[in-house]
C-alpha cells in the first residue's frame, strides 16, 4: 500500500515489513508539511551491543537525489536476502550493527528540490563555518529562495538533523568504531569517493585511519570506478553536518582510541547526462539515470564498495590500531597524495 506521494518511502516502509524479523525500525522524527507529517526512519540490525563497531548508511539528504536512497534500499534488500543462506553474514552480524537512514529528506523528495521543505539545504545547515574563502554554493544566508541556503544565523538545524543527531549520538558514539557512508549525486562525471574535511583544506586528526582504510580498498579492487580524495581537493562549504558530527564525537570520546570516519560517496551524474542528454529535459534527470538499465547498473555497481565498508567495519583494527612506524608512513603517502603541507604532526 503506497501511504506517501515518495517511492522510495513507501520501499522502505514495505522492505521493513517484509524483513521485520531482521530490520528494527527507529522512527527519528517526523516532518510536518501541509497536512501530512513526514517520517524520517532508520532500520538497524546486528549486534545489540553500542560498543560494537558500526557501519551507517545515509541517504536522501538532498531531495533531487533519489538514486542515493534507491542504491541503499537496494543494498539493505540484497544483505536481507544473503541472511538467510549465508553463515559467514550471520556470523559478523553478532559482532557489528548496521544502521541505515536512507531518506534524510522526504519533504525535499517529494517536492522534488534539493533543500528541505522551509528551503533549506541540510548539508549547509550545521553550526560549522568555514574559514575559507568560499564561492556562492559553499553556503549562503541570503534567503531561501536562493539555492544552497543555510537557514537563519544562530537558529537551531533543521528538525532533520537534530532527529539524526540525536539517534546518532545515542547509538553510535558508544562504539569502538564508526564507518559513515553519505550516498549523493550529480557532481561531475566521474564517481568520487571523499573524506572529510568539507569545511577545510587543512588534513583532519583521522587522516591516516582513512588513508590506510582506503588504500586497503585500493589494493583489493584496483580497477574500481573511483576518484579518491578530501572533499576540500573539490570545494568546501559551510554547515557540514559530518564534520559537525565528527567534532560532537571527538568531544564526547575525549582521549579514548575510538573512530568515526565519515566518507560521501559521489555519484557523478554528469556521465549519465552525456549519454541521454535528452534527461535534462526533467529538473530530476541532473541527478538520477533515467534510462532502466542505467538505473540497474547504479543499483549494482556499489555493491563492492559498500560490502567492503561493512568489511572494514567488523576488521577494524586492521586500518585503525596502526602502530607509529605505519601511522608515519600512512600520513607520508597521504601528504605525497593530497597535500603539499608535511602532516607528520596530526595528532592520532
């Protein structure tokens, strides 16, 4: 039964009914707009213990940017699927959780925009300001009918974020390690795999754990499909909520060896666009594939980058406990990379 004008809300409603005995579902908040009241749901499962390390998958955070929650929905259909014969899944499911948010955003979603329904863009709206010299898509308080607004200085975030913020902090900041996945679209034509910082050019205190996490990805599938590197080597912005999150988790675990890495995988959708330029006609064909086999393909073609996240989640301390011997040669490959500044001195 389809209760909401939003697809992929109604999917999700649907796969945690058909997969109840796996999937526990959290409702975060809920998103008044005109006279209907929007969920914002997560669906956990594995391990019940919040020290236990923890792969989060988020999506839908800009409404334009269906195929992000499609490619999770998918994912979370394809691992219910694989509980049922495969032993070694059931098995690190008693070590690890798995938490999805796959719409952050569906007033956006449904109203077919990138911002939420106040106008909005949630991934400008964190209390994080830049000190970079930023262009007019870094974040703007303008107004709202403007594009990439960051609502009202010193106002609370949006009743999104805080739903995701609170859940997030009272389910994940108790654990060992943390793998955050943000799943967009619609920058360039290639596929980009970044990691923080968003609001900063500077390297962050997680470089190594990311660059060793990475380079074993690279190792084990050297023909993927990915451009990897800061988000900073792109463009920053203000209002980051993963670099705020990062910051409220590094505060809370003051001194303890526990990791958040967050990483934004970017689906470049100009590709799609070169190949069917006849989807610009729909506002929506910037962002998505329109075209069913492509759509098939996108749904598909994670699948490895996303198995080896959760991968890295239950091994964590093969990327995470790196003695300083490694940790000094992470950060020299890291530096000789990305960055024309020595990062030696990070702190771990």
């Amino acid at each position: 039964m389809n209760l909401y004008q939003i697809p992929e809300l109604n999917e999700l409603i649907q796969l945690s009914a058909r997969h109840s005995e796996l999937y526990k579902t959290h409702t975060l908040t809920t998103i008044p707009h005109r006279d209907q009241d929007f969920p914002v749901f997560a669906l956990s499962l594995g391990s019940q213990d919040r020290e236990a390390p923890t792969y989060v998958l988020v999506g839908g955070i800009h409404g334009l940017e269906r195929i992000g929650s499609r490619v999770i929905l998918a994912y979370l259909e394809s691992l219910a699927q694989r509980c049922r014969w495969s032993l070694s899944l059931q098995a690190q499911l008693k070590e690890i959780r798995i938490i999805a948010i796959p719409i952050v955003n569906p007033v956006g979603m449904m109203l077919g925009r990138r911002s939420n329904g106040h106008g909005v863009d949630l991934m400008r709206n964190a209390p994080i300001q830049s000190k970079e010299a930023l262009p007019f898509f870094g974040g703007q308080r303008i107004g709202s009918f403007l594009p990439f607004y960051r609502g009202r200085k010193n106002a609370p975030m949006e009743a999104e974020l805080l739903g995701i913020n609170t859940f997030l902090q009272k389910e994940v900041f108790t654990s060992k390690t943390v793998i955050l996945v943000d799943v967009h679209s619609g920058f360039g034509g290639v596929d980009r795999v970044w990691f923080p910082y968003a609001r900063s050019r500077q390297p962050y205190p997680k470089l190594a754990e990311a660059s060793a996490l990475l380079q074993n990805f690279e190792l084990a599938y050297p023909n993927h499909p990915y451009h990897i590197e800061p988000q900073s080597k792109s463009y920053c912005t203000h209002g980051d909520f993963w670099d705020y999150l990062f910051e409220q988790f590094q505060i809370n675990n003051a001194g303890a060896p526990k990791t958040l890495l967050t990483l934004t995988l970017e689906m470049g959708s100009w590709l799609w666009v070169k190949k069917n330029p006849l989807q610009m006609l729909s506002f929506l064909g910037a962002f998505d594939p329109i075209k069913p086999h492509r759509k098939k393909r996108v749904l598909r073609r994670h699948f490895s980058f996303l198995d080896f996240l959760r991968e890295s989640v239950h091994s964590y301390q093969s990327w995470t406990a790196l003695n300083p011997e490694s940790r000094e040669a992470t950060l020299e490959r890291a530096r000789l990379r990305w960055y024309t500044e020595p990062v030696q001195a990070l702190s771990p």
